[in-house]
C-alpha cells in the first residue's frame, strides 16, 4: 500500500516573503552563488564543529516539511536517545528562511531546507558548521550528495543531504503513443489548441526553461540554469510567457496535478515521481520520462542552526535519519529517493516496486542529467555580478501567471 502525503509545491514562496533577498535579511555583502570562486566566505564559516556527540539535551526542535517527522520513525528516535521531537512545519522555503533568521532565535535546532534556500540560509548566517565525521551514514551517501555545492561551501558542511528527487516530464499515453523526447511539448505553439499542459506554481521553474534554451538555443550561452546573467533571464521569461496560452493550470499542489491528470484537463507537465507513481495506482494511463534536454531536481538537507539550543540531539537526529531503514521509510512514505545509497532493497521490501519508481537504482548518468535547485543569487560563480537574484526570479513569475 502507498503511503505517499499529497504534498505542496515544495519552495513554493508566498508572495509576502518571496521578496525577501539577502539585502533585506540583513547581509549586504554576500551576494554570491555557491561561493567556490567568488572568494567570498558565510558569515558562520569560522565557528568551529563540535569534535564529539555529548548527551542529548532531551529535545529537538525542527523546522521541517510537513511528513519528514512521520510517528512510524521519529517514536524509535525518541526512545533510543531520550530527545524529544518538536516539528513547526513550513509550508515554503520562503517561511523556512523567515523562521531562521537569526538563527532560529535560539528556538530551532534544524531545518529541513530545500536547495532554493538553502544559499540564503549559509549566507544569513543562520546556519553553521556540520562535522560530517560524527555522521557514520554520510559515508553511504551518494558521492555527489556528500558534499554539493547547496549545502557545502569551499569544504565546510553546513548541514547533511536528506532525500531527493527529479522534475520529471509527466505525459498521458492516450495523448503520446510515443515518449516525448524533448520539452518543447510543453513551450511549442505546435501544440496549441492540441495538448493541455501543466507546471509548478513556481519561481524556480525558470530556471527549468533555462535549462531547456541551454540546448534549444546554445548562442544564449546558458551554462547553469540558476545563474542567468539578464539577457539569458529575460530569454527564458519570454518563452514562459509565451508558453502561458498552454497551460490548463499552474498547480500548487501535487494532488492538483494528479486530479488535472485523472479528470483529462491536462495530458503533460512538469512533475514529481510522487505523482506518476499515485496515478498509475489509480489505473491512469501516464508515464514519465527525462528528455534530451536533462531536468532540474530538488534535494533536501538538514542544516544546524546558528543558535542550535540543542546540538547534541540535533546530531543524533543527523545520525538516526541517514540511516538506510529510516532513509527506506522515508522515502516510501513521502514519494522521494533516498540519498543513502544502500537504502534501495529496503524500500522494496516496505513497498514492492519503489526503489525503481522512485529512482533509487538508477545509474550515475542518470543523476548527473539532474541540474539540482539552488538559490539564484547576483553574484555568479565566477565572480562576476551581473547574474539575477532570486527576488527578481519572483517578481518576474508574478507577471508571468499573473
């Protein structure tokens, strides 16, 4: 049996702090991206990580998604070492990195962030140093979520890799006798009047447009679909803008677009495996695929607090969740794919069949065809500072759905 959640767009920003930049938080300085070239270093970069686990102070406080802090895993974490979990769930990365600021107040331990936050939070200030050392199961991590650049600047860990999974192209094979091949199903006025298309009500689905010109229009010189300098932003903005005579509906939720699936209001759009699999279970003729162009991917992390009033539990949490059995019944319960790379027979044994819907035994090709979420920020990689912030990103999706 399916124990998926139907879950919400995950750093979906509601438009009051969606404008929140690094500038309005405060950090005037730091405006780079993942901070390897720029020079540039987090605020909390010189805190040093504590060496060893001490007793647990009998509590946890975590901001999280809502369904990462399911009974079924976080009772045997409370029993094995007396750390009471307390969970505020947010309902966006926009509120994770508003109920950060300042570290958390002293108030929260972790936060269950997503890769569209997870900059802001390093560059706030509002997280600091992990000793991944103390993490046994980090070790069994998939090699490129060990140490990506969303959650680890210039060798520093500000946090641990959770659980993961691609924007796949979800499509109706009544509508596609054949696997589309490419995006351009759902930008093409080709397809006008004939197919009824679907994507998130997301500001990061630009970067997912990006992604798409990078191969259907090289001279733009897209090389990374979240540092867009402002001609290759303003590229991928027209062609969402000119995709918009397509779309039946932005959708919020992934129920929403499994009802657009099931009802025949949409026949294709961006998803999450989540949906492709819940669909099937209900006998709707869909597929998924990854077309040529590759596809943006979402990946949690847990990141420490600042002013973590509770680190002994926090890095026992940090222990326990890594773990392949838990990462197994997390994965199965929510719909995503673990990054514990010897969790996949597990998950099969809880749920026959989902280390594969899931994409959990997948080949590094695969996951390297994935363009992962992080925060756009204006100062890119290399230096320079003529990429688009993040704050334009929302302001720029507004007018579009508008």
């Amino acid at each position: 049996m399916f124990l998926g959640i139907r879950r919400g767009t995950r750093g979906r920003v509601a438009i009051a702090l969606a404008t929140l930049s690094l500038t309005s938080m405060g950090v005037t300085a730091i405006t780079t991206g993942a901070g390897a070239s720029s020079g540039l270093t987090p605020p909390t970069a010189g805190m040093k990580a504590q060496t060893s686990i001490g007793k647990g102070e009998g509590k946890l406080n975590l901001i999280a998604w809502e369904g990462y802090a399911q009974p079924q895993w976080v009772k045997p974490f409370e029993q094995q070492t007396g750390c009471v979990v307390n969970t505020k769930y947010a309902g966006s990365s926009g509120e994770m990195v508003s109920l950060m600021a300042n570290g958390g107040g002293g108030q929260y331990d972790l936060v269950s962030a997503s890769g569209d936050a997870d900059l802001r939070l390093i560059y706030g200030g509002d997280v600091k140093p992990v000793n991944v050392k103390l993490i046994p199961s980090w070790k069994q991590l998939r090699p490129f979520l060990q140490s990506p650049s969303f959650n680890t600047i210039k060798g520093v860990h500000y946090g641990v890799s959770l659980q993961f999974g691609p924007n796949v192209l979800l499509y109706s094979t009544t509508t596609f006798k054949t696997a589309p091949t490419s995006w351009s199903v759902i930008y093409s006025k080709k397809y006008k009047g004939k197919v009824k298309v679907t994507v998130p009500n997301n500001p990061i689905q630009i970067a997912d447009a990006a992604l798409y010109l990078s191969k259907s229009k090289p001279s733009l010189g897209v090389t990374d679909p979240y540092e867009l300098t402002q001609t290759q932003f303003s590229a991928a903005v027209a062609l969402l803008t000119a995709q918009k005579p397509l779309i039946a509906k932005y959708w919020n939720l992934a129920s929403d677009e499994i009802n657009l699936f099931t009802s025949g209001t949409a026949v294709v759009g961006a998803a999450w495996p989540y949906q492709t699999t819940t669909l099937k279970a209900a006998h709707v003729k869909v597929e998924e695929t990854i077309p040529s162009q590759g596809a943006t991917g979402w990946a949690d992390s847990w990141l420490l607090a600042k002013n973590a009033p509770d680190p002994n539990c926090a890095y026992d949490w940090m222990k326990y969740i890594t773990t392949p059995q838990v990462q197994a019944e997390q994965a199965v319960y929510y719909g995503e794919t673990p990054d514990n790379s010897l969790a996949c027979p597990l998950m099969n044994k809880l749920q026959a069949g989902s280390c594969n819907a899931y994409h959990a035994n997948e080949p590094d090709s695969y996951f390297k065809s994935i363009k992962f979420w992080k925060t756009p920020l204006s100062t890119c990689d290399n230096g320079k500072t003529d990429c688009i912030p993040y704050s334009e990103w929302t302001n720029a999706w507004t007018q579009i759905t508008g």
